[in-house]
C-alpha cells in the first residue's frame, strides 16, 4: 500500500531480549524439556547438578546426610531447598530431623534479618 512507504513502521520486538527459562527442579526441567523451552543437554545439565544433593540426602552414612543438609542450605532455589529439608523434618533419624530444625531454623533467622 502507498501509506507504508511513507509512515516509519517500528519493530517493536526488535529490542527485546530473548525469553530464557531455567528450571530449578528436575520435574520443572522435564516439563521444560516437553515443551521445548530447553533442550536436552540443558536438562541433562540439570539433573545431574540436583541429583547429588538428592541422592546424599538418602545416604545410609549420617556425616554424609549432614553435608547434604548444609549444602541445602546454600543452594540456589530456596523453595526447592526448604521443601527438602521440611519433608527431612519427618525423616526416620532423629538426627537427620534435628539437622534439618536447625538448617531451617537458621534460613528463617537470616530471612527476618534480611527483611
């Protein structure tokens, strides 16, 4: 049409940055992965980061199932973290119970102090 060629049309997604999702829990990146947002090597990448944590959690050794407490502690998705270490709260090992009282019992303190 004749208009086009005199009104300066702007691409208004031009400037936009590139959506980017990255999941924080093995189920998340599966459902990623069947919706294509990543691909596999990312859910690859994924999964073996959270599988240690995972899989120390249910060690038979308490000093290893200590460890992996602390690290929860540290680990980047907080709501993943805390709803591990709720669910270690009805654990069977009255020491892994107390760990984790303790652990989030000192995310909790940092919290109110952030707030």
């Amino acid at each position: 049409m004749w208009f086009r060629k005199y009104r300066k049309e702007q691409d208004l997604t031009r400037n936009l940055p590139e959506p980017s999702f990255r999941p924080e829990t093995i189920a998340e990146a599966k459902r990623a992965l069947d919706l294509g947002l990543i691909d596999v090597s990312e859910y690859v990448e994924i999964s073996l980061a959270l599988e240690p944590i995972v899989d120390a959690l249910s060690d038979p050794d308490l000093s290893v199932r200590r460890k992996a407490i602390l690290d929860l502690a540290k680990h980047p998705n907080r709501a993943w973290a805390v709803g591990k270490l709720q669910e270690l709260l009805r654990d069977g090992s009255e020491e892994v119970r107390l760990y984790a009282a303790e652990t989030l019992d000192r995310l909790d303190s940092g919290y109110m102090r952030a707030i």
